[in-house]
C-alpha cells in the first residue's frame, strides 16, 4: 500500500503535461480524499458520517474490511497533507461524467448523514462540481 501511495505522491508532483495514466488506486485515494474532506470541513468529525464515508469506502470504492484501516489512514494523511481540492479533482475530473455525479451525490450523502447541513459542506460541494466541470442541480 505505501509503495501505491509513493508513486501517486510521484505522479501528482509530475503533472505538468496533464498526460498522467493514474492508476486505479490513485483514482480511489482522489475519491475518497473529496469524501473525506465533507466530514471535516465543518470543524466536527461526526459518527454518523464517518459511517456513512466507510460505507462508501466500502461499496462505492471496494475497499475490503481487510485493508479498511490502512486505506483510511493514507486518505486522512492525504487530506492533511494537501489544503487543495485541485489535486484531487485533477485526478477525478479524467473520470466518465457518471463517476463524478455520483462522487457529488455521495458527498451529499455525507454531509446530510447527520441530519445536518453546514454551508461549508454545501460550498465544498458546490466547489467540487465546478472543478469538475459539473452543473449541479438545485434540490
């Protein structure tokens, strides 16, 4: 798993071209990095949504029980480690355009999992979806 993230360091530092091959692990970090950032932007890290982003984790991204805890703590090192979305939606913006409506639909999923919606999780949102080059529909 370490080696998987050094060479996603690597080709993050290399993306200069934007030719970047990213692999399907770094594609799953990107993702998860976004989902990530819903829980914290609030300043509260609550149960409710880290169930629902391990959830997600797991059926969305298929990260397995096994390698939970490891997957995890590489994305909460990511997080920590990079104050930008650009990196992250650089990767995923490569993605079919279903892949990232469904990322924003998770996020939402997040950020409303504790019966509670901040403007920062709405703003993230909506800062995601424009860096994705996605229009996101009023609800």
């Amino acid at each position: 798993m370490y080696v998987v993230v050094k060479q996603f360091l690597e080709r993050l530092g290399s993306s200069e071209d934007g030719l970047i091959e990213y692999t399907h692990g770094d594609r799953r970090i990107a993702m998860a990095v976004l989902l990530f950032r819903v829980i914290t932007i609030d300043g509260k890290i609550r149960e409710e949504e880290v169930r629902r982003y391990r959830e997600i984790l797991e059926d969305f991204l298929e990260v397995t029980p096994d390698e939970l805890d490891l997957f995890e703590s590489v994305v909460r090192e990511q997080h920590s480690n990079e104050s930008s979305l650009f990196p992250f939606t650089t990767i995923v913006r490569k993605m079919p355009i279903d892949t990232k409506r469904q990322i924003l639909t998770m996020m939402r999923e997040i950020s409303i999992s504790d019966q509670e919606l901040h403007e920062f999780e709405i703003n993230l949102v909506a800062r995601t979806a424009e860096l994705l080059e996605i229009e996101i529909e009023e609800e």
